[in-house]
C-alpha cells in the first residue's frame, strides 16, 4: 500500500474535526478502541462500528520501548501518529499525553501529522496553569484553521492521592467547567467511574460532555451512554489484551502447539 494513501491535507483535517465534534455530541456514546500502530489502526478502522480512531499514548511508547508519561520524543510520537493516520481514512484523535511542554506547538504539530482532536492531560497542575494549557491548545487550532476537538483530560481522581473521593470528583467538575469555558468539547476523567459518580460528573460538566474509560469495574458503554456520558476509551488495555494473547499463543507453540484455526490473514497492507 501507498504509505501516504491518506495524508491529509489542512482543509481535511477540519472537515475531520467538524466530524468528530458531531460524534461527541450525538446522543449515541461515541466508543473508541486505542489503538497504536498502522496495523492495529486497520484492523479497527475496518469495523463497522467503529467511527474514529483514538491512539493511546502509553501504547505507543511501549511499542517503541519506552515508559509511558512523555518519555517518548515527540519526534518519535509524532511519527507514529502520522502512519497510523496515513493508514486509515477516518477522523483521528490522539493522545497527546501533557502537551510534551508545549501543548499549542504539540497541537501545531498533530495537526501536521493528520490530528482533528487529541487528550491533553492537566496533571494536577494548578488551575490556571492547567487552564492555560488547554487555552494554548484550542489557539493553535484556530491558527491552523481547525475548531481542534480537545478532550480536556483531568487527573483530579487518578492523581488524588489520599483526598476524600468527593473531595476529587468536586474538582473534576470545576476543572472540567474552566476547560469548556476555554473551548474543549469534552473533559475526560480516566479512573473507574460508578453509577452515582457518573451522574454527578454529567450533572456537573454537562451531558454529553464527559469522557470515561472502560477498565475492569467500570460499567458498560451502554450504560454510560445511558446518563449521558459522551466517549468511552479504552487506553493501553487494548495492545494488552493483543499482548496477552501472543503470550498465551508463544506458551503454546513453546510447548509444541500450533497456530490455531480461524487465525485470520490481518497484517496485509
């Protein structure tokens, strides 16, 4: 295949955002299964379910070798974002981890690369600084002439430490309310997320406003969809779930196993 079947040109890029920002409005959950490299891409994109492409930070820099947490260099970053994107046709929004010290030239750049929308993380930075963050983000896109579809990350609850829960869930709420004000589309609050959190968050951020992640405990997209959550993601859990499934296949063959029936030919490009 023609690496750059699908680079994407500047006025794509915006009719891609125009795209996205619809899916995270409409009344439907918009789901997202992260992927992190062109082949994982292709193999999403081709379901037809599937509405956008979401990349996982951690994810990709585990496949390059690196920790997650922007230990990765962008460069690098940047390059995988662009082959996944190239290798797909439909809106692609990425992770973007904290800005990588610049969240409005981090933005400049995705965009370059084929982005309409990313998450940038506060990190539990004060509120200003965090506000600034995504301010810087939305500006650049606005630059490039793309209304940039932020899904304003806050780690009021993973990054809580011993605070009261509520406590957490209070400051997600004002945090994610500045990041609207600033012109993000949706506040993603990663941990695992019950019913009563989930309703207090929606009534607090807006429905249709907030993002989740599906981990182990958390509830269905359905049932997210049901009080008005607006994405469900799913960050490195899918390149594990791949990864523990080589594993379980290595320890067969290893043991003199073989290749199980109905493995399907997927990584044709």
């Amino acid at each position: 295949m023609n690496t750059h079947a699908h680079h994407r040109s500047p006025t794509r890029v915006a009719v891609d955002a125009q795209a996205l920002a619809e899916l995270y409005a409409a009344p439907e959950i918009l789901r997202v299964v992260n992927v992190w490299d062109p082949v994982s891409a292709r193999v999403i994109a081709e379901l037809p379910g599937t509405r956008a492409i979401a990349t996982a930070g951690h994810a990709i820099a585990a496949s390059h070798g690196y920790p997650d947490g922007e230990r990765i260099p962008l460069e690098l970053m940047l390059a995988a974002i662009e082959r996944i994107s190239d290798a797909v046709a439909l809106p692609v929004t990425a992770d973007l981890d904290g800005g990588f010290g610049n969240a409005g030239e981090t933005v400049r750049r995705a965009i370059g690369v084929g982005v309409s929308g990313a998450n940038i993380e506060d990190q539990l930075l004060p509120l200003e600084a965090s506000v600034a963050r995504v301010r810087a983000a939305i500006r650049a896109g606005e630059a490039e002439a793309v209304s940039f579809v932020l899904n304003a990350r806050t780690d009021a609850l993973v990054r809580g430490g011993d605070r009261p829960r509520a406590e957490s869930i209070a400051d997600a709420i004002e945090r994610g309310r500045a990041y609207l004000a600033e012109g993000a589309t949706c506040v993603f609050v990663p941990g695992v997320l019950d019913r009563a959190e989930t309703e207090e968050l929606v009534a607090g951020i807006g429905e249709r406003a907030v993002s989740v992640i599906g981990l182990p405990g958390a509830l269905s997209a359905a049932e997210y969809e049901a009080l008005g959550v607006a994405r469900i993601s799913y960050g490195p859990a899918p390149q594990n779930v791949a990864l523990t499934a080589l594993k379980r296949l290595g320890e067969d063959l290893l043991a003199d196993g073989v290749i199980p029936d109905g493995t399907e030919q997927l990584n044709n490009f």
